[in-house]
C-alpha cells in the first residue's frame, strides 16, 4: 500500500492504482467543474473525454484516469 | 528532447499494435518500437488489472514482446507529426521524438457516447469507462450498476462487475430482439464464440436483458451519507427512467455504465494525411494505407473485435517487416472477422429515436457545456463550432463530434495538430 494525499487527507490506496479509482473510492466525486459550473467526473476511463481533470503535484488538469498513484503524491479536486 | 529511432513504429500498445510488433520480428534484425498512451501494454479490451493484464492470450503476447527485441514506451501520448517519418509524443519526462521508417498505426476505438438528460451527472460512466475505473482498483462490491447502451461490450462489462461482486441490475440494451438473436445465430460459423457466448449467458443468467429498450433519462435519486474526505463528497443515487417498447420504467441504481458501441481513433491517420472513408481509414490487403510506409490495423479500419484486431495487426507486421508471404496466408481469417464485425455492426445499430433523446437543455459538447438547443440551429460541425465553440475544448470533439454526427449527420472537419492538449513547454 502506498499513501497518498487526497484533498489534503492521506489516504492510503493499493500500488497500481490509477488516480482516478482512488478518488472515486474515497467518495468523492467532484474531480472538476465544468466551465457552467456543473461537478463533473470520470466518463471514458481511458484518456479521451478530459472529464476527470484535476490537479496532481501542483500541475492543474491532468487526466486522472492515465495517472497512476505514487508515494506521497499530491491531489487536490475540484479546483 | 529525447529522441528514438525505429525501423517499424507502432502506435498503440492493444491487441492489434501487440499483434503487429510481434509479427514483425519475424523480419529478423528489424528495430521495433511501441509507443502507447497507458501506462501498461494490453490496450483496451486487455486493460491491466493494478498492473497486472489477466488475460492469458494477451500475457503471453506482452510476455513474448519484452522478451523480444521490441522496445515499448509507455504512458506516451503522440500528439504531431513533424516533417515526414516523425512523430512527437508528450511523456511524463517531456517531449520525445520518434523516427521511423515504416508506422503502423493502431490506436483502437473509444466508445460512443450519445447525450441524454443527466448523462453528465456524476456516477453516469461509460460502460467499458466504468470497466476501465475498476481495473484501475475503484471498488464496486455491492452497488447497484445498470449497464446501458448498445453492443456486445455490455455484455463484457456486466459480467466483469458481476465478478467484482456488484450488484448489476440490469443491462439494458437498445438493439431489438430479433437482430441480436440473428446475430447470435450467425455465430454458429464460428464455434470458439459460440462456446464464449454460452458462458457468458450462463454467468449473466440472473440479470434482466432488456432488448429495445433505452434511458430515456436520469436524475440524482435520495442522497446517501457521505463518506468522503471532503465537503463536496455528497454521491447520490441514481434514478433512471428507460423507454421500454414506448413504455416508461423507473430503476434506482448506484452508477449507470452506458455507452453506444465504439467509434474508431482515427485522429492520427487523418493527421497524417492517410485516406479515411466513411470515418475510418483506408487500407489495402496488406493493411497498407494511402500512404506507402504507414499501416493501419484493428478498430481504426472496421470495429471487428479483438479477432479482427489481432489477424490485421500480424498482417501489418509482416508485411511492413518485408514478409509479404506470410501476411498472405491470413487473409482468408482476416475476411472472416470482417465478416463477423460487419453483422456485429448491423446487430447493433443505432435506432432512430436516439437522435431524440436530449432536450433543449442537455449539454452536448461537455468540453464547452454546449446544450443541445444552442447546436440544433446549425446545418454543419465547422459552423455551430465557430459559433458555439463546440467540440473546441480539450477532448477535441472526441466525444461530441460522434454525437453530434449521428445526431445532426454532421461531418467531422480536419484534424490539426496537436491532436491531444499538451502542455506548453513540451510542444
């Protein structure tokens, strides 16, 4: 297991796993906001739809879905 | 700037791009390079499982290729091409350049998506999306999932998330009855899926199928307690309402999987400047596009499943490794999984009254939240994206522009580089 910090929280997720998934399993859903304003997630799980950006060791909208976790990494949502 | 040099370049790490590295090895001496955008081989319908590809087949081809001498780039998005036999692709160390001599493209399908009220709402995935977020590790023991759409995938996806333990409610599928039950006939020609679809009916025995029907819609249901780490983690339930034989049906789930089928990746070919017709690229009986060093196999020529993409990706390996001969041979079994993806893509294709399912208000392009009313005055893509900035975000149409054509009819425009956002300093 490897921890990561979620919104500032540690969270502690399986290696391997993508960015994405950890966010979804921790509950929360809001990755983004649509440029209306709408809380947006993951669609295509595979890099193509841009809904799941969020901010990932202070670089803003990388796709979470091709990311994979890794120690210490830094995530912030909903930005 | 990293710089690789290739004899043979394959873009794209999935059965087909697998399938053509290792045939062309076969040339002898040949430097072969793949470069794919995940960060594991194994493609779509291979996807890793945290990190590790469970299909036996698709082990063995990735087990063959790192012990081949076939180098592979991982987590690599190409984004241009600059002067000819080079491409760029953005990595997480930066840009690297990638030379070839000969390219065989194999970037796969995605899904279709079609736009319906609350497609945009949270726990509303793509089907083989959803797959895809639970080989990545999301858990979905125990939530109730409603798996939507059209196409064999469904079927795929269902009986995957049976296995992870959720509670898969029902698949409801937009095709009728009776074209699916032809389909399913025609699959006595080929024994090896016929065995496939046995037990795949025998493990999904439990779970309604619902032909001809459709979500007509839905909206957040009773929220559930949050156990989230921050304020905004409030998930919902879902309500949906299906349209079934004109009649309305309401199911409460936990995440609605939907997606219509698959739409080739053909961004790069149209790059290039290979010839692309009725939305996917032109090839020869070599798989030989257009142009004369660049190959094309799997989902971008024809959807024909993974069959198809494995017999077309071994044709272009060999012929682009000189091995002409041996391409040949399996002509015969690749124009048998043509046939096969042509009845699959009449089986499942799409019914008219899903051009009716956005209202005024649906957002259509989730890029730019352009709704529905906003595009319904234009006549073609290029003028309601001029004036509605549709398709202008950074999915680039992927997902609107095969909306939007089923929807309006409109044609995709031109593909300009770079074809994926990159960020500034590595383009």
């Amino acid at each position: 297991m490897i921890t990561i910090k979620l919104n500032n929280s540690d969270i502690s997720v399986e290696e391997n796993t993508t960015v994405a998934a950890s966010i979804l399993s921790s509950g929360v859903d809001a990755f983004r906001r649509s440029v209306s304003g709408e809380v947006r997630g993951p669609l295509c799980g595979m890099g193509v739809c841009f809904e799941c950006r969020v901010t990932i060791d202070g670089v803003r909208h990388q796709r979470s879905c091709t990311t994979l976790v890794a120690d210490g990494m830094e995530i912030i949502t909903d930005e | 700037m990293n710089r690789n040099a290739s004899d043979i370049l394959i873009v794209g790490g999935g059965a087909a791009g697998m399938s053509a590295a290792f045939a062309a090895t076969s040339g002898g001496g040949t430097n072969i390079t793949i470069v794919d955008d995940n960060p594991h081989l194994g493609g779509q319908i291979w996807r890793a499982e945290l990190g590790k590809v469970r299909n036996a087949d698709a082990a063995k081809l990735i087990e063959a290729i790192e012990a081949g001498r076939i180098g592979v780039v991982n987590s690599a998005q190409v984004f241009a091409a600059v002067s000819e036999n080079k491409l760029l692709a953005e990595t997480p160390n930066g840009t690297t350049e990638f030379e070839y001599k000969k390219l065989i493209i194999a970037t796969g399908a995605r899904e279709r998506f079609l736009p319906f009220p609350g497609w945009t709402l949270s726990g509303v995935f793509g089907a083989g999306g959803l797959q895809a977020l639970v080989k990545g590790g999301l858990n979905v023991k125990n939530k109730r999932i409603v798996v939507a759409g059209t196409g064999p995938l469904l079927l795929a996806v269902a009986d995957y998330l049976n296995s992870k333990g959720a509670n898969v409610v029902a698949i409801v599928e937009q095709a009728s009855a009776r074209n699916i039950n032809r389909f399913a006939l025609g699959l006595w020609n080929s024994p090896a899926k016929l065995i496939q679809a046995a037990a795949l009916k025998k493990r999904l025995f439990r779970i309604p199928y619902l032909t001809n029907t459709w979500i007509a819609n839905v909206t957040c249901g009773s929220p559930r307690v949050s156990k989230g780490v921050t304020s905004n983690a409030a998930i919902k339930s879902l309500s949906l309402n299906l349209n079934r034989n004109g009649k309305t049906q309401t199911i409460e789930c936990d995440h609605l999987a939907c997606g219509f089928h698959l739409v080739p990746n053909t961004e790069l070919a149209a790059l290039l400047g290979c010839k692309i017709e009725d939305g996917f690229v032109s090839v020869d009986g070599f798989q030989r596009t257009s142009l004369n060093n660049v190959y094309c196999a799997g989902e971008p020529t024809a959807i024909g499943g993974v069959e198809a993409s494995l017999v077309e990706g071994k044709i272009a390996g060999y012929a682009a490794a000189d091995n002409e001969e041996r391409s040949r041979e399996l002509f015969t079994k690749r124009d048998k999984t043509r046939r096969f993806g042509n009845a699959l893509n009449t089986a499942f294709a799409l019914r008219g009254e899903l051009k009716t399912l956005a209202d005024n208000a649906t957002i259509v392009c989730r890029c730019e939240d352009v709704q529905y009313e906003k595009l319904a005055a234009f006549d073609d893509w290029r003028t309601a994206k001029l004036q509605t900035r549709c398709g202008m975000g950074p999915c680039q149409g992927r997902i609107c522009g095969p909306a939007t054509e089923f929807i309006f009819g409109w044609k995709p425009g031109p593909v300009r580089p770079p074809i994926f956002p990159v960020k500034l300093e590595n383009l």
